[in-house]
C-alpha cells in the first residue's frame, strides 16, 4: 500500500526542485528531479505524492 504525501515547491535550482512535506513537521527539504515532477510548477505550488507519482494539488 502506497502512503500519499503533501508538499510544496520551496525553490527550483536548474534541473531540480527542493520540496517540503505540509502534512509532517521535517527539518530537511526533499530535493527532487524536475523531470519527475508536472512542468506546470513553480515555488509555491502544492503538490499530492501518491501512487510514486506527482501531481499538483487541486
């Protein structure tokens, strides 16, 4: 079974975007290829992680 995480965009460096976690507290962003997250993002765009994919927050 597959957990559904929520994050969002804090910053986006060339080809990767750091992420935070909304729905835990951590410490450290989550650095991400921009090649697996929705062309459409930008800081500050909520995203849904769940079935190992990414999709913006509706």
């Amino acid at each position: 079974m597959f957990e559904t995480m929520y994050y969002q965009v804090e910053s986006i460096d060339g080809d990767y975007a750091n992420l935070k976690r909304t729905d835990v507290e951590t410490d450290e962003p989550k650095l991400v290829a921009r090649a697996l997250l929705p062309a459409e993002i930008a800081e500050g765009t909520k995203l849904v992680y769940e079935m190992m994919q990414y999709k913006i927050q509706q």
